[in-house]
C-alpha cells in the first residue's frame, strides 16, 4: 500500500504500475477472503479502463469478468 500511495502521486491514473498495483492490493485481499474490500479495487480499476483511451476490449473484459465473479460469491455468502 505504501509503494501505491507514492506511485499514485508520480503516474497518471491510467498508468500499468497504478493498475496493476490496484490489482495486487485486490488480489491480496481476495486471498484475505474480503471479498467486498477486493471489488472495490476491481471497480477501481474498471473505473481507470473505462476514462482511459489506452484500455484494450481484453483489459475491460478481465476486470468486468472478475468483478462479475466476486460480485456472485459476495451474493452467494449473503444467502
């Protein structure tokens, strides 16, 4: 977290290293079992892709694929 708060005062949002940091931090949550805290980095980055010229169609359908995917275990926890 420390790495991505320097970082995110020296790169552009859409910069690799701020998302692929983002992706990290959400990875390790995921693996901390937050899933609620993970999504929201995720849509941080959906957020970064979709304002960003320079995102690709795979980029966005990874990021929206893995929302979608923890988006159905958080709803799948909560019955």
């Amino acid at each position: 977290m420390k790495y991505y708060s320097i970082i995110e005062k020296v790169f552009s949002p859409d910069h690799e290293d701020i998302i692929d940091s983002l992706a990290n931090i959400a990875e390790c949550y995921e693996d901390l079992n937050e899933r609620q805290i993970a999504l929201k980095y995720y849509q941080q980055i959906l957020t970064i892709y979709k304002q960003s010229e320079s995102a690709s169609d795979f980029d966005m359908f990874t990021v929206t694929d893995k929302i979608d995917q923890l988006s159905t275990q958080i709803n799948e926890e909560s019955v």
